[in-house]
C-alpha cells in the first residue's frame, strides 16, 4: 500500500536518537531547550515550549489564554478534532465557523458574519483556534483584523503547516495570532513519533505554556509563592499536567528540522505534478492562493459526483493507494452531536466538501514511479 503520508526517518536521525539512550538524560535534559531554540529561530518565534503532543499543546494554549468553563472557543468546521477538545477540556463551549470551499480553510466572511451574529447575542468567542488545513496558510490579515474587531485572540493550529508561509510571515512567527501550535506525528511535515510545540512571542503566555506541561511547578525564584526553603525547594503554583516532550524525541525533531526546507520543497514539486495531471480529470483540486506557500501536509481532491466517493475510496484502496478523508465535519462526530448545544451547528460548505472529500499520498519519500501509480489508478477509478 502507498499509504498518504510517511515519515522519512535519516541515518543521522537514528544516530541522534542513539545518542540520547547512551547519555544520562532519557526526559528533562539539555535537549528540548535545543530542539526549542532551533525551532523558535526557524520560524521566527521568541518562544517555543515543547509538548508531548500538538493535543496537549492546543490544551495548554487554551489554558494559557485564560479558557474556562462559560467561554466560547470556536475553530473551523474541518479540522482534526483535536482543534476543538482542548476547549472541551477546559470546560468552554465550542462551535465552528463554516469553510471556503475553494481553500477548506475557515472562510474569513463567515467569520466576520458569525461574530457579528454572536455579539448580538452576547456569546462572542474569547479564542478563535484557525488551522491551516493540509498546510495551506489561512488568509491571517483579513482574520486577526475581524477578530480585533471583537477583540478575539487567536491560536493558530498549524499542525500542518510548519515551513509554511502567509505573505512575508513565516507559519509560527505569531505575527497574526497569540500562540501557533504544531504536530510532530508522524505523517505531519516533520516527526518526533509524537510530539508538538508551542510558539509565541508573549513572555507571560510563554511561562503559563511552560508551567502546564510540568504540573504547574517551579523553581523559579521570581515566580515562588513563599520563601525560598533551600536547593531543593520547588512550588506548585497552578494545576497542570505531564506533557513533557523526551530527550528522546527532542533529539530526533532537532534532527529532522535540517531537513525541513528540504521536505516542503519535495512536497510542493509533488503537488505540482498532481495538479498538472488533474487539469482533466472531473475533479476538483486545491491550489494555493498567491500570497501563501504551503506546506502541503495534505493532497486534496473533491469528487464531482459526491455519490462515489465511496466507491472510488474503495477501488483505489483496493488497488494499493492508500488513500484517506480529512475530515468529517467535527460537529458531525457523535460525542459532539451529544453536545447540548448541538442544534446551533452549521457548516453547510464543510459538509459538501466532505461528501466528495479524498487525501491522496503525498510525502517526502514518493517515488515517481509511486506517483505515476497514484495517477493512473485515480484516472481508473474516478
Ligand atoms: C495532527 C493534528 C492535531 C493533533 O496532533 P497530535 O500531535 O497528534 O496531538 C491537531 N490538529 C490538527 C489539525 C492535526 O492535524
């Protein structure tokens, strides 16, 4: 099976990783202060806080910006569900502004409806989570100005988006959002096996980050509630969690980030080729706006005829491609159709596009003998 994503693991990744094992330090070594630092100046970020997860990093940011229960936190109608549950946890309401059917990002109008709509009825949202869906960047200025307007703060879940660019503003330098978050999984751009990372240019958002992943204790002598009792003294000053990243995966993300231009650029002349290819075929396919780069997590397509996406799912399965659906609407999930206030949803663009919806394989590491066989099963299939 081609599958639709993969991680392209280097011998210089395994050494790194090797490495880790034979030192002293397995988790809370100088490594994630390494892998932070890297990150932070590759994208242009004054803070980066590594996470065990982009979940516990979307968890945290919500937390950092003072989510509670009572509050509204609203992201885009497709996205990983993940965009929407920090919320939850937290105890805030969530709801989901339509899409774009022309970028499957969060359309920026819509936005600006529903807001107007909200603060009628007094329910504006504190947090607006943007995710820059299959690594295309969201139009950020047109965004951050509406969300001013109604003085909403943003997070941007770029979980697909690392090396990606809006304008003169590189993914995660926080220019248009109060905190950025990005996944290491796997199948996203770079890999720490699991893993995530938090960006922003606030000091005061930056030490919260960093208290919440490490069950909110300090040692800091600026931040101690009460005195000092000696070397061995530490405080908890807020509930946190465990969400600390290892030395383990540190070390491989440090690695894998030499690599990053690299990976982008392979997955940019991939798309390319694809959308050479589909020019004919009675599909249509994503092409990202002129002011954006992407970087291209995902290849999307969208069935014509939405009553065979199914059918084509499955022969292209059938066939070896392993091909994918991102995403059900999140709203349509069960748990949140159990949501008491499930009757206000509605996405009527992110429900078609999901009808027709197919991610097809793309990643580093796709041949073009692969690629030659993706196409033509497609042309087969559809
Ligand atoms: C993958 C993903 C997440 C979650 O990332 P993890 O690192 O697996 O927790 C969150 N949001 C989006 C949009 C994602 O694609």
């Amino acid at each position: 099976m081609i599958p639709y994503g993969r991680q392209d693991i280097s011998q210089a990744d395994i050494d790194a990783v090797v490495d880790v094992l034979k030192s002293d330090y397995l988790t809370q070594g100088p490594r994630i202060e390494i892998f932070e630092n890297k990150i932070a100046k590759m994208v242009n970020a004054k803070n980066a806080i590594a996470y065990n997860s982009a979940t516990s990093a979307l968890h945290g940011a919500c937390f950092a910006l003072g989510v509670s229960s009572g509050d509204w936190v609203w992201t885009s109608a497709i996205t990983y569900a993940a965009s929407s549950n920090c919320a939850l946890y937290l105890n805030a309401k969530v709801d989901f502004v339509d899409i774009d059917p022309d970028t499957i990002n969060m359309c920026p109008k819509k936005l600006e409806e529903k807001l107007a709509e909200a603060k009628t009825k007094n329910e504006l949202p504190k947090v607006l989570v943007v995710v820059h869906m299959a690594g295309q960047p969201c139009q950020m200025k047109e965004i951050k100005r509406v969300a001013d307007q109604y003085g909403v703060k943003i997070i941007e879940d770029a979980s697909h988006a690392l090396g990606a660019r809006f304008e003169e503003s590189i993914t995660g330098d926080c220019q248009y959002s109060d905190i950025t978050i990005f996944s290491f999984h796997p199948v996203k751009i770079i890999t720490t096996a699991e893993g995530g990372v938090a960006t922003t240019n606030d000091s005061d958002l930056a030490q919260k980050l960093s208290l919440f992943r490490t069950h909110g204790v300090t040692r800091e002598p600026s931040l101690l509630k009460k005195k000092d009792e000696g070397g061995w003294y530490y405080e908890q000053i807020l509930l946190g969690y465990n969400y600390r990243m290892t030395e383990v995966h540190a070390a491989l993300g440090e690695k894998q980030l030499d690599r990053l231009a690299e990976f982008v650029d392979i997955r940019n002349q991939r798309a390319k080729n694809y959308d050479e290819a589909f020019k004919n075929f009675p599909i249509k396919f994503f092409t990202p706006k002129e002011n954006t780069y992407s970087s291209y997590h995902l290849y999307l397509i969208q069935l014509n005829e939405t009553n065979k996406r199914k059918e084509a799912f499955t022969k292209l399965r059938e066939a070896g491609i392993g091909v994918n659906v991102h995403y059900l609407p999140v709203y349509q999930h069960p748990y949140y159709q159990g949501l008491e206030y499930k009757d206000r949803f509605s996405a009527p663009n992110a429900e078609a596009y999901y009808a027709g919806a197919i991610s097809i394989p793309l990643y580093p590491g796709l041949t073009d003998q692969d690629q030659e066989k993706v196409m033509t099963e497609l042309k087969n299939n559809l």
